[in-house]
C-alpha cells in the first residue's frame, strides 16, 4: 500500500494535472443556466441538489471579476471536494461558501443569511459557512457604498470610524453584539491607515482604493481566524475540524486558476494566497506537533502550493504568446514570481512548463490544424 505522501501526490495529479471536459452540461454551469437534479448531482454528489437549487438562486445574476458567472465558481469548488471524496459535509461547505458574503450588503444581512441556512441545511452548515465568510469584507464594503467620492483627506479616519459607529448602532444590539469584535477590530485598522501612503499607491495606480488597503490588511486576520477555528475544533475532538481550511484552500485553488494577466489584480491574488499558505505551513506543523497527518488537509495544502506555481507559470506562457512589447512588465513580474515560489516550495517548474504546453489547445481553424 502506498505511503501518505505517495497517496498525496497520486490525488493532486488525478485531480489537478487533467483538464476538465467541455460538456454540454458545463457550458451550461458556465452560463448560469439551472441545471437539472440528474446534472447537479453529477458535479456534487448524491443528495446535494437542495444545496445547489440555493446557492444557485442566492447568487443568481451575480458575476466575479474574472468575468465566470458566480454559481460556476460555487459549484465547481465543490465538485472538487466530491472528486476527492471529502464527504457530503465537506461538498455542502464548498458549494455555499460564497452564500452569504454574496448576498450581504450589511452586517446584519450576513447574521440572517446564517439562521436560514441553519434553519435549512442544520447547525453545522450554518457555522461552517458563517465562519468562511469574510465579515470585515462585508463591513469595509458597506463603508465603501456610504462614502463613495469622499474625498481622501487627514479628516478620513475621523470620517470612517463616524461611519462605523453609525453602523454598529443602525444593525441592533444584538448584532453588534455578535460581531463586536469584527467591528473593534476594523476600528483599530481605521485608526491606524496613514492616509498619506494610500494616496501615494492611489497615485500610482488609480484602480487602488482606500478600501482595497482596508480589505488587504483585514484579510490576514480574517485567514488567522480560519485557522484558530479549526484548531479550536481539534482541540475539542471534532472529527470534522478542517472543513473551513479545506473550503479555503479550494476556493483559493479556483481563484488562481481564474486568474487574468492584470498585474495589480495578480498581485492581490497571490498576495492573499501566500498569506493562506503561511498560516497553513504553520497549521501543518501544530498537526505534526499533535502526532497527526491529516490527508485531507495535506492533499489540499499540497495542490495549493503547485498550483500556485502552475497557475503562475500557465500566464507567463500566456503572455509569451502575445507578443507584445506592452507585455514586458507583466513577463518581468511573472518571471520574478516564478523564481521565488520554485525556490521557496522546492517545486521544479520544467514538468510542469512541459505538461501545460502539452495540455494547450491547438488552433481549430481551416488550415492551421
């Protein structure tokens, strides 16, 4: 029988190094059509269709910056997790993971998007998805909607930590209650912004934002949570304790491999995705300190890393075939990326280079077969 890291290995290349098949039933998923009880439950497994019908209509209409309907992303995150045979539990959390932030425009749009999936799909749905949503993103996006064109002055953290208050009064005692200490939490960050730095990267790329600063430094606290969670559950003796950390590590798998040319956006991305990665390093090793190898996570955490490499090296071949002088930054930015993160995860990039050249789609047109 196979070893754990030879089991490990096997799993990511037959989940990961094969491209999906265009059926019919995808294009479909891909154009946000409703699909059928037999289709869902092909992508998700046995008895899943109720969660799918509510992530589909929860979302519906709705489209991600990569330009991919919302559903698409919701469902094939957890086909992923059907695929690798986690479990029902696990494709469920998968599948409503982007339920709830989605939907939300306020925080208390977040806390009843909670109880009626509690009120659906049971307790354990309900926290596994309450807890992989990102409530200071729900909470900076509503300051954003209350202060757009405001101007960004030495009078802005004034200005914001008004608005927070105001927030934090508007959503009820019970639900600032609930969410003190995300709202404590982004009052400090508020506190802290040095408004003169944020117009500078203001200056230099005019798509960035007071709020993208925001987001970017709630983001880390908002993954340590993820990770304190599941320690917590391990802690207590749940078997179940990793759902949250293996939702994220697909979810971020499916965001790299959606992932344009656009530096500032790659930049995000991979930002986000190598703070996950250092608190799952830091996951892997309190495991090992408890004397225990989870496949699971492992298996996910493994993907992630060559994935990330992959999916890093797959736009540099990309943009290598545009040919375009304007391309230099983004060839010398790719290039950069892909040095480190070979070097830092001890990944050789040549089998991959080859088996992605080897994957590209031929040209399909008369006379260039």
């Amino acid at each position: 029988m196979a070893n754990l890291e030879e089991r490990v290995a096997e799993r990511i290349a037959e989940e990961f190094h094969v491209p999906k098949v265009m059926t019919e039933t995808r294009r479909k998923l891909y154009e946000g059509e409703l699909l059928t009880i037999e289709e869902a439950e092909g992508f998700l497994g046995e008895g899943t269709f109720e969660a799918y019908f509510y992530a589909h209509t929860a979302v519906e209409g709705l489209w991600r910056r990569c330009g991919n309907v919302a559903i698409s992303h919701m469902v094939e995150v957890g086909e992923r997790a059907n695929s690798l045979d986690f479990g029902f539990v696990y494709v469920i959390a998968n599948l409503l993971h982007d339920a709830i932030e989605d939907k939300s425009n306020v925080i208390k749009d977040a806390y009843e998007w909670a109880e009626d999936i509690r009120a659906r799909f049971g307790n354990e749905a309900a926290r596994n998805v309450a807890t992989i949503t990102n409530h200071y993103a729900v909470l900076i996006e509503d300051i954003e909607r209350i202060t757009i064109g405001t101007p960004v002055t030495g009078y802005t953290n004034n200005i914001l930590l008004g608005v927070l208050e105001s927030m934090r009064a508007d959503a009820g005692e019970s639900i600032s209650t609930r969410f003190e200490r995300h709202f404590s939490i982004l009052g400090g960050i508020i506190r802290e912004l040095n408004i003169d730095e944020i117009n500078k990267k203001i200056s230099r790329d005019n798509r960035y934002s007071l709020f993208d600063e925001m987001k970017s430094r709630a983001y880390g606290l908002y993954i340590a949570d993820i990770f304190a969670d599941a320690r917590e559950r391990h802690e207590a003796g749940e078997e179940r304790y990793d759902v949250v950390v293996i939702v994220k590590a697909i979810d971020n798998i499916d965001n790299l491999r959606t992932m344009g040319l656009d530096v500032p956006v790659m930049e995000k991305t991979l930002g986000k995705i190598e703070t996950f990665l250092r608190l799952a390093e830091e996951f892997k090793g309190y495991l090992s300190s408890m004397g225990e190898e989870n496949e699971r996570f492992l298996t996910v955490y493994g993907a992630l890393k060559e994935q990330f490499v992959e999916q890093t090296i797959a736009r540099r071949l990309a943009a290598g075939l545009l040919n375009d002088s304007r391309y230099g930054h983004t060839l010398s930015y790719l290039d950069g990326r892909i040095n480190d993160y070979t070097t830092r995860f001890g990944i050789d990039p040549v089998p991959i280079a080859k088996r992605l050249q080897e994957q590209t789609r031929p040209l399909d047109f008369e006379g260039v077969r």
